[in-house]
C-alpha cells in the first residue's frame, strides 16, 4: 500500500520543471547578442535601399530639365496660353511672345490669379481686346478641360503653352489629352530660384506626374512635341 501511494503521489506531482537552460549572466549575454546581431542585419538590409533612395533623388534633381521641360523654341501659333502660378515669371513670358508677334491672341486660365495676369498684362501694353479669360480651372487636367473648347470655338489649329519650366510636360500633355487635333508647342518661363525652392519644386512635380498617368490617364510621354 504504501508503494502505491508513493508512486500515485509522483504521478499527481508531474515531471519536474526544468531548470535554467544557462546561468543568468549567460543568458542575458546570449539574448544581448541575438538582438544586436539582428539589429545588424537589419541595417545591412536597410542601407543599400537608403543608398538607392539617395541615388534616385540626386539623379532626378539634377535631370529635372532634361525630364520634366519641354521648350519648343520660338514658334507661332494663333494663341498664347498663359496658366496662373508663379504669376510674375508667366508674365513676363507671355508678354515677350506677344511682343515679338508669336500670336495675336492670349487665353488667361486659372481661377487663382488670372486677372492678376491680365492686369500684368495690359499695364504692359497689351490690348483688352487680345485677352480672354478663363478664371474657373483649379488645376492643369482642368486648365487643359475648360480652354480646350474656347480654342476648338475660335477654330484654333496652334497654340503656344506658357507655364513653369517644371511644369511644362504635364501642362502640354494635359492639353493634349482634350484637344488632341491642335498642335500645341510649349515656350515656358524660367525661374531663378535657391536650390531648396527648386527641389521642392521638382519633386512635387514628378509626384504630380505620377498622380496623372495612375488618375488620369495622361502619361508623361503622350504629348507630340514639334
């Protein structure tokens, strides 16, 4: 009786628990150097992605020009298009081609400072009645929607674009998309600006590309450039 209950009581008891598999101070060592190895490794992992990263940003800032400009040269057409930001350099643009006879004609499209550009415009000598406005767009596919059937109603067949330097593929491949059938040739204005003000400039316009070609069909390349 009295081997039976000893072997039941071992039985309820279980199998001992295991001890520490290391001392303490082992075992923090072993954890310590698993973490920092782990840690290494995953900095190895990260670094050449930074690399990359560095690469492309350097790459794009200095091929800005290369990639997102297009200037056609002097040309002449029936209309300038004069887009509204960066106002004072547009301006200045649209007021030079006109001058030199490029078109007789120039559509103002923006709601933000069209008639700031058109008092710009006519204090500079140019007449009322070579102006129109389109003051409802709030962004270049919308310049591009609204002025597309002013220049079809005129009967349009070339139009000169005048915007920023950066934003002159987008603005000439958004005017495409909705008026295909005119032959539009870009002369955009130049900014002397800080290196910050262009990086800003530069990246923001090739992650609005980026947004035009996913959202809107209008690739970076779609545009006939004469």
């Amino acid at each position: 009786m009295l081997v039976v209950a000893a072997e039941s009581d071992a039985r309820s008891k279980g199998p001992p628990l295991p001890g520490p598999l290391l001392p303490p101070r082992e075992e923090r060592e072993f954890i310590r150097h698993h973490v920092t190895k782990r840690a290494v490794l995953r900095r190895r992992a990260v670094l050449p992605i930074a690399g990359a990263f560095a690469v492309a940003l350097v790459v794009g800032f200095f091929s800005a020009e290369r990639l997102l400009c297009v200037d056609a040269g002097p040309r002449e057409a029936e209309v300038i298009v004069v887009l509204g930001g960066e106002s004072v350099d547009r301006v200045k643009q649209a007021r030079e081609l006109f001058a030199r006879g490029a078109a007789p004609k120039i559509i103002v499209s923006g709601s933000g400072d069209c008639k700031f550009i058109r008092d710009e415009l006519l204090r500079s000598g140019v007449p009322a009645t070579a102006l129109e406005l389109e003051p409802r767009s709030r962004s270049t596919k919308v310049n591009a929607e609204l002025t597309a059937p002013l220049l079809k109603k005129a009967g349009v067949k070339r139009a000169i674009l005048v915007t920023s330097w950066f934003h002159s593929r987008r603005a000439l491949n958004s005017f495409h998309r909705f008026a295909p059938e005119i032959q539009f040739s870009s002369a955009p204005a130049y900014h002397r600006e800080t290196w910050p003000a262009k990086a800003i400039h530069v990246f923001q316009e090739y992650a609005k590309t980026l947004w035009y070609s996913v959202r809107h069909r209008i690739l970076p390349w779609s545009a006939r450039t004469p």
